[in-house]
C-alpha cells in the first residue's frame, strides 16, 4: 500500500502561527520539505493579505520557489481574483475551501452553504479550462463550534457538490479536531453509499483531543490513500481553544513506517526540518516524533 501525504505546513500551518516568516525562509523550507521526499506541497493561498497578512508575500514566493523534479505546489485560491493570481505565475494545482455549516460558510466566506457555490463555480469551470487540477476543502466536517454536531449527510451533501463542479478530490476536515474514529468510520460510510467511494476523498485531522492519528488509521482502513499533514504539526485552529493544531507529518511518517506502508519520505531529514523551524518560529514543535527523535539528532 501506498499513501500521499498533502503537505499542508507552508500554507495551513504557517497561516495560523503567529510569526510572520520572511519569503526566503518560507522557500527553503519548501526546498527543504522536497529534499525529504514529500511530492504535494501546498506552499500558499491567495487569499487577500488582509485576511491572512502571514502569507501576503505569495507572488513572491512564488517567482523564486525552487521545484523539485515531480513535485506538485498547490494554491489555495477563494475566489476569481484569487485564480487570476494563480494563473499570472503558471500555477498548476488549485485548492478552493467550502463550508459543511452555514455558521462557518458566514464567518469565513461571509456566504451561506447554497451561495458558496455560486463564488466556486466560476473559478473552479476557468481553473479546469486553463489546464488547472482543483481540489477541494470542507470544514466542519465532524463537528461546529456554534452549532454543534454535524450530520454525515450534511457533508456529504456539500461535498457531492464540489467534486460534481469538476474538483478531482475532496479533502475532509476535522476543523477544530473532535472527530473520533466512530464518526470517521459513520462519515466515510455515508459517502460510499452516496457513490462516492474512498479514491475521490482525503483526510484532514486536527489533534485538538489527541484523536489525528487514530483517526487517520480509520480512514486508511475504510480505503482513504492521501492524508494532509503539517511538518512539525505547525499551524493551529483559531475556532477551538487549546487546539493543538493540524496532524504533525512526521507523526504520520512514523505510523506508517510502523505499518509498512509506503510514503517515499525520509523521516530523520522531515524532522531536521522541522527543528529547523522550530528555530525560526521561536518555539517547539509539538510532534511527539520531533521531539523523541530530537534527542538523538
């Protein structure tokens, strides 16, 4: 067996820490992410600087990324500007993020569940026009800080949607990490009597109450292949207090080392990384594997 990881560090993660890193620091961790062997690395979002200032140097980035030879560098883009942006510097692989809950759809798009879709449409018909690939996110999958639990129909629902508007994957998201294997298993069921089975889905796990990699398991025995993760576990969740932010890679890493799966990822130059990030972000990983391998390195 084998799993791609979706190394979502330079964007998700970076998005949500408090440090702004400069773009030269940003570039090498990505040449450095490569080097280790990781071949999907998400490495910004042209969302507008006022609403994620940590990441308003993306063109810039951009211009100067180094690419490593089968290497993909997707973008998350929220809208058409966005894609313009996308299109001005060659990229290849978009990502667009929905909304499971009207809650969240309002606060983080300012549209309601039915009328993200109206903004998606145009830009994910143009993206597939251009030669783009486009995946696509939905939040909330498990569970919504306003409104509570939500119901696997709810997001199977949204998701149905998104992959029928041209999208190649749709990756769920445990947005603020209460997701137990119960629910991942109840989630993946109701998707596959939807007809739409494990090939089109990705996983996407916080650790907030230390269920990511439980989780991820789950997901892997109902069939799921491609799993997102953040070098160092870097990157947070500003919907959940004391979230412990996105499922770290290397603990991922060291999982499926255990299981004999394949990941075509060199584990100690991963962790090399991320305390070289530590470093940089002025504080310690929270990767149990970073921190345990971190005293014989």
């Amino acid at each position: 067996m084998k799993v791609t990881i979706y190394e979502v560090g330079p964007r998700d993660g970076l998005q949500n820490e408090d440090v702004t890193l400069p773009v030269e620091v940003k570039r090498e961790l990505i040449g450095r992410l490569a080097e280790a062997g990781l071949r999907t690395i998400e490495a910004t979002s042209f969302v507008h600087p006022k609403w994620v200032p940590q990441l308003a140097d993306a063109e810039e980035l951009l211009d100067g990324l180094p690419r490593a030879d089968g290497a993909r560098y997707p973008v998350l883009v929220p809208n058409e500007r966005g894609l313009d942006r996308a299109l001005e510097r060659g990229v290849t692989d978009i990502a667009i993020f929905g909304s499971a809950t009207e809650s969240f759809a309002q606060r983080n798009l300012n549209r309601t569940v039915d009328s993200q879709f109206d903004m998606f449409a145009p830009v994910v018909e143009r993206a597939l026009a251009n030669g783009l690939r486009v995946r696509a996110y939905v939040s909330m999958c498990f569970a919504d800080p306003w409104e509570g639990p939500v119901a696997p129909e709810q997001v199977v629902s949204v998701g149905r949607r998104l992959l029928d508007l041209g999208c190649y994957e749709l990756s769920l998201g445990d947005t603020i990490g209460v997701g137990t294997p119960g629910h991942v298993e109840a989630l993946l069921d109701a998707f596959q009597a939807d007809g739409i089975g494990p090939e089109r889905l990705a996983v996407h796990f916080h650790d907030t109450y230390g269920q990511a990699l439980a989780n991820t398991l789950t997901a892997l025995r109902k069939g799921v292949t491609v799993v997102d993760a953040s070098a160092g576990g870097i990157g947070g969740c500003p919907y959940a207090r004391s979230a412990a932010g996105n499922l770290a890679t290397e603990d991922l890493v060291w999982m499926l080392d255990g299981l004999g799966v394949e990941t075509g990822v060199n584990l100690r130059s991963l962790v090399a990384t991320s305390l070289w990030l530590a470093g940089k972000l002025g504080r310690p990983s929270p990767s149990r594997v970073v921190q345990a391998l971190a005293k014989e390195m």
